[in-house]
C-alpha cells in the first residue's frame, strides 16, 4: 500500500524508517518531511496544516494510510476531515478524531476524564476570567510550588511551575486577562505539585484493545544535570530502567485499561496512540498529560526496539486485527542523544552544513531540523539530529551514540553529554 506521514521531525523520519522497512510498504511519501525522510521517502512539499493539499496528494498519490506525527493537525479535526469526504472513504487515519483529541488540546477535558473515570492525577481546579478571584484563594489554600497550566495548545510552553504565591497570581493574571498564551490560556488548571521521576508510557489502539509499547524516559532540560530551560527533548533511553514489572503492572491496570475503558464509556472512538506522561511518586502512577500521538524524542529511542512489522501493527488499527497481533520488543535497551543548534532553546543559526553523517556505522541518525540545499545536508532548525544506539544495556547504548556523535558535526553543534546520568 502507499503510505503518508505528516510531519518533519526526529519521530517522522523514524516512523519512515520502520514502515519502509515492511513489506507491505509499496511507496512511501512524508509530508513535508525533512533530510533524513528524503533518503527513505518522497517529500511533499505541503504542511501538516493544508488540509486541502494532503487531500489532493492522497488522491494523486493513491494513498490508503496516512499516520499523523504532531497533536496540531489532530487537535484541528484532521481525521474527521478525511473521514467526512466522500472521496477519501479508503483512508485510514493513525490518530484521532478532533473529539479524542482534545485529550491533549484541553488540559481541562484531560483532568474531567482522568477524574470521571477514577485515573489517579494531580487534584485540580480550572478557572477563567471570570472566576479569577476564586483562583487566587485557590493559590492561599495550596502550599507551593504552584503549577499553572494553560488550557490549550502553547506549543509546549503553557506549563508554568511557581514557587511564589504573588508571583503565582500575576501570572494567573496574565494568562487569563492579558492572553499571556492567547486563547490556549482562556482557562487556566492550577494543580497540585506532583514530587516524583516522570516516565512516558505508549500504547497503539483502535479504541477497543491495545498494543503496549516500550516505555521510555526523556530527558527536556537544555542543561546537564536537568539544568536550564525546557526544549523539545534532548534524548530518550527505552526502558527506563526504574520501571520494574510491579510498577508496569499498575500502570497498565490503574491508568491505561481505566482509559481504554473510559474512552468506550464515553462513546470516544479512538484510533492512534496514546502517550501517558506520567510521574511516579512513591511507587505510584499519576497521570500529568496525556497526548493523542508518539514523543519526540522518545519514538527514536522506542521504535528502535520493535522487532514486529511496524507497518503492519498500524494497518491492523483500522481493520479489527490489532488484537492478534503479536508486538514483539526487543530486550535490547535504546537510547537517543539529540544534537541541537548553538543557542537553542533561544535564538540560534540555521543553514550551517552538517559534516560526517555517512561516517557513522554503529547508531542510526534520525534527521529532524535538517534539509537537503544544493545537495548538501544543512540546519533548518533548533532540534537538528537524533543520534540512536541498541545494545545490551542503556550504558554501552549511550557509548556507540557518544562515539557516533565524534564523527558528526556542524558550527556551534551542542548536546548533552550526560543523557542516563541519573539513572
Ligand atoms: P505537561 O505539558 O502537562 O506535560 O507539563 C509539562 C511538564 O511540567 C511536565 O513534563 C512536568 O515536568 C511538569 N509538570 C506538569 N504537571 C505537574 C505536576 N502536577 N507536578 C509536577 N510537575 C508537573
Ligand atoms: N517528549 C515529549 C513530547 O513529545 O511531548
């Protein structure tokens, strides 16, 4: 069959390297895709957001799959849309309708669900403009820090973590009044401070049974030692090496069958993943977030350890066999290393050419802010590169990733040298 990934980041390019690797992949294309996606894939030039463009190139392209990478096109109803054409009847979508979505387009419709269905998460209130001054005494009751949220999408931006009370309710004040978020922060959760190692959980559903991923641990900080701003991700290690069989086993029976169950009592279909962010404090999972897609970058350390045909599994979501398929993990570890732009998270150069890549024999590079220029592989953005590595152990994993990295570079190229270190 044809296939089409929306999308041009780290996860993409490695959606496109296990699907080509199916033989039930005739052409693959990736819109708008990226470097790395180019070498596997043809890239269309359209974005994910052009909903009238992906229609005509499924068409032309005689596409029967389409999996959708980011939450932006599912949040904005891109299944439905597919779903209520005529023309597109075919078209199986990996990713849910606009209704499911809002699990991670409202962090308020995320807390109602997680609350309706018993799923443990942080206690919480949701506020608007409205009742800004109840928010305020909501502040006076809690101890700090204080986590504020923004409703809506902000582009990972919307969670705020405050350690002091009138600080805490200036920002309240500019998130609600001021549109500090623009209308993500309409409505603004404030909840409880969650003190725990956080995890990331996924699984592959058709809204009935479930196919659990390998887990995985990302590390967002820019900083060694989880130091500085927050990033898109500067590496992953799968399995995260706390997660024992007893905390895997309470993950699955008091966060993930309550949700598959939930979604069926609530009449939400549900085709795609799902990622749990979750935290564990004491032993225990709570749920922080949920997202309607794969991490980035934890699908580079993730997919690397799935042995079965990828391709296979997503084509089974939309045609009732998911439940005999067998996923085979391998026991090997992954992990990812990611090599940013100088200056990311804030201001940094694009354009710069990278150098080496056809050195590298033990890892596999997943392309995620590069583009092909005049044949050559140049920095298109902040996040450039995800360096992958198996092995036996998460340790000798990180090495082949650090002695790939040697071989690769490009001006003012950065990276964490300590991905694992607390682990
Ligand atoms: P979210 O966008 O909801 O994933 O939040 C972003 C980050 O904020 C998470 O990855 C956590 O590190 C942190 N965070 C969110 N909610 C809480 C909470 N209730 N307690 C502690 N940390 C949190
Ligand atoms: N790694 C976190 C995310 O993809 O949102």
């Amino acid at each position: 069959m044809n296939v089409l990934i929306l999308g041009s980041g780290g996860r993409e390019h490695a959606f496109a390297y296990k699907i080509k690797q199916s033989p039930l992949c005739k052409n693959l294309f990736v819109a708008p895709g990226n470097s790395g996606t180019s070498e596997l894939a043809t890239n269309l030039n359209i974005q994910v957001d052009e909903f009238s463009n992906i229609e005509s190139a499924i068409i032309k392209h005689e596409i029967s799959l389409v999996v959708v990478g980011p939450e932006g096109p599912l949040v904005n109803g891109f299944h439905d849309f597919i779903s209520n054409n005529d023309k597109l009847s075919n078209v199986s979508v990996i990713g849910p309708k606009k209704e499911a979505a809002q699990l991670e387009g409202s962090k308020d419709y995320a807390k109602q669900f997680l609350n309706r269905h018993n799923i443990p998460t942080a206690k919480h209130e949701t506020f608007t403009a409205e009742n800004i001054e109840n928010a305020y005494e909501y502040i006076d009751q809690m101890t700090p820090p204080y986590v504020l949220k923004a409703d809506g999408l902000a582009a990972g931006k919307g969670v705020l973590i405050i350690d002091n009370a009138n600080e805490a309710k200036n920002l309240i004040h500019e998130m609600l009044i001021n549109s500090k978020f623009g209308k993500a922060s309409s409505s603004v959760v404030i909840e409880e401070f969650l003190d725990g190692i956080e995890l990331s959980c996924f699984v592959l559903t058709d809204g009935e049974t479930y196919k659990l991923f390998p887990s995985a641990k990302d590390y967002k900080r820019i900083g060694e030692g989880d130091t500085g701003l927050n990033t898109g991700g500067m590496g992953a290690v799968s399995p995260p090496p706390f997660l024992s069989s007893e905390l895997l086993n309470k993950i699955e029976n008091k966060v993930i069958k309550p949700t598959i169950e939930g979604l069926k009592k609530d009449e939400i279909e549900y085709q795609g993943f799902i990622f749990f962010g979750l935290i564990k404090v004491d032993d225990e999972p709570y749920v922080i977030e949920y997202n309607v897609r794969m991490g980035d970058p934890e699908t580079e350390a993730v997919l690397p350890r799935i042995k079965s045909d990828f391709l296979d599994l997503l084509i089974s979501v939309n045609n009732g066999n998911l439940e005999n398929q067998n996923l085979v993990i391998d026991e090997d570890s992954a992990v990812t290393v990611f090599l940013v732009s100088g200056g990311y998270p804030e201001k940094y150069e694009k354009n710069q050419e990278i150098f080496g890549l056809q050195k590298v024999s033990d890892s596999t590079v997943f392309h995620a802010g590069a583009i092909k220029k005049d044949k050559k592989i140049v920095t298109s953005g902040g996040r450039v590169l995800a360096v992958s590595s198996s092995a036996e152990t998460i340790e000798l994993a990180l090495q082949k990733s650090y002695n790939s990295i040697k071989k690769i570079n490009f001006k003012n190229m950065n990276y964490r040298k300590d991905i694992g270190f607390d682990l």
